[in-house]
C-alpha cells in the first residue's frame, strides 16, 4: 500500500519524531511504500501567499508552490498524521 506520513513538529527531538521514525520503519518493515513529508523540514509554508488567497473564489486554484504535495495526496492509498496537539487543536 503507498502510505504518507506527514510530520509537523519543528524538533528533530520530539515525541512526534520519534513517533515518526517508528512508524515509518514499521511500515516499510511490512511491505508498504513510505512517503514522508516533514512539513517543518521542509520550510513548509501553511500560509496561503496573497496570489494564492487571490486565486481561491477566482478558479483555478493556484497549486504551484504545493504540487508535490497535492501529487502525494493523489497517489496516497493511507495517510498518517503526525502533530502536537497545541491548544486543543493541529498547529
């Protein structure tokens, strides 16, 4: 099965890392592709850019800067999320 696993925590130290890793292994160690997104490593930006924001009601969508990401989330058969719980919510 073609799993992604996407981490957001900014600490290679965290719970969330090494919850990653573990996952990640036990995965693959079972057979299924691993796609690993670590949002924070990646300098993902969540924020949408103005043009971005600009694009929304207008159509098309403006994807550019997150294709490979839209691409994974296409391809992905499971998806594990990986994230701190900060205030009673996804950061």
């Amino acid at each position: 099965m073609r799993c992604l696993v996407v981490k957001a925590h900014p600490l290679a130290e965290s719970l969330c890392s090494s919850m990653t890793q573990r996952i990640v292994e036990f995965l693959r160690t079972n057979g299924h592709e691993v796609i690993l997104e670590d949002l924070d490593a990646q300098q993902f930006e969540a924020a949408m850019t103005a043009a971005e924001r600009a694009s929304y009601y207008d159509g098309p969508y403006t994807t550019e800067s997150v294709a490979d990401h839209v691409e994974h989330l296409r391809a992905a058969e499971a998806i594990v999320l990986i994230f701190p719980t900060w205030w009673f919510g996804p950061p």
